[in-house]
C-alpha cells in the first residue's frame, strides 16, 4: 500500500501518530495499574491476561510482559494448552506490588536499541558482494560462480542491471 501524501499531510499525519503513540503508552499504564489494583484487591489475574492479549501485534509485549512479571505475584504460563489464551498465572510465591509498579511505567522496561546498534543485514551483505567481486576480478580462477550469482540474485542485484551502481558507497565492512 503506497499512500501520497503532501509533505504538510505528511509532517501532520506524523505528528498525530506520535501523540496517539504517547498518548496509547500512558494510557496503557493507567489500565496495567488499574489491573494490578484489581489483582490486589480480589485475586483475579483476568484483566491483566486481557490487557496483555489486547496489545497489537508488534508493540513492546515483551516491555508489559516484564512490568507484570516484575511487579505482580504473577508468572508467565507454561502450560502448553491454556498460555495463549491466558499467558500470566499466580504465583504463590511472589508478591504485588503498587509502589514499584508506579514508580517505573511499563513502557521503560525493555528499551530497545538504538538505531546505530541494529544491524543491517543488507548493507553488510552487499559489501561482501562488492569484496567478493572486487577478488573474483583478480583471481586467476573462481569457483561456485553460480552460488555467487545465485547469493547477487537473492540480494536483488543484477550484475547486468549495473552491480558497480548497487553497490557504489559500500564499504567493506565485515559481517
């Protein structure tokens, strides 16, 4: 799905995002806590298992998921039949806690990296191209040169489409 946008639609409609994301997050905490009273008040671990299961696919489960296991006398469920309809049970052993669970919202818990630390498969990959290419040119004799227009084809080059122009600007970091 390729939507246009004027960049004015675009500046705004990113904005909006970005407030209905802090504005999801904070409510998000409001409701954890909610639930956590609710445990603390009567046992039932119902809203919270609801609560987790009605995050999108693809939010920061895994950062509500260690919220509620550090601040609840909850555990993950290991029984096959029944965690993915209820992923979190009692635990007898552990304790609720409010303050703590006030103190850090569920949203700081499990920070993700930054971009500079996520690593970029593709542009490691097509500088092994380019080195692969740039050795192959000077070797008396290659071998599996089928393999490597078989890795190029994978990797979207085409060595007839301009492999040089592909790969201008790649350094020969190692993977």
């Amino acid at each position: 799905m390729n939507e246009k946008m004027s960049a004015s639609a675009l500046n705004a409609a990113i904005d909006k995002w970005g407030h209905d994301g802090k504005q999801w997050l904070i409510q998000g905490q409001k409701l954890a806590m909610a639930a956590l009273q609710h445990i603390v008040d009567s046992g039932d671990d119902g809203f919270m298992n609801r609560l987790f299961l009605a995050m999108p696919k693809g939010t920061k489960t895994s950062a509500m998921a260690q919220w509620i296991l550090g601040n609840s006398h909850l555990r993950a469920n290991d029984d096959e039949g029944t965690k993915k309809t209820r992923p979190f049970v009692k635990d007898a052993e552990k304790k609720n806690n409010l303050e703590t669970a006030a103190k850090k919202p569920w949203y700081e818990y499990a920070p993700e990296p930054a971009v500079d630390e996520v690593y970029d498969f593709q542009k490691a990959l097509l500088a092994f191209l380019k080195s692969a290419k740039g050795k192959q040119s000077k070797a008396k004799q290659v071998v599996n040169v089928d393999l490597m227009a078989q890795v190029e084809a994978l990797a979207g080059v085409d060595d007839a489409a301009g492999f040089g122009d592909a790969l201008a600007g790649v350094g020969s970091a190692p993977m």
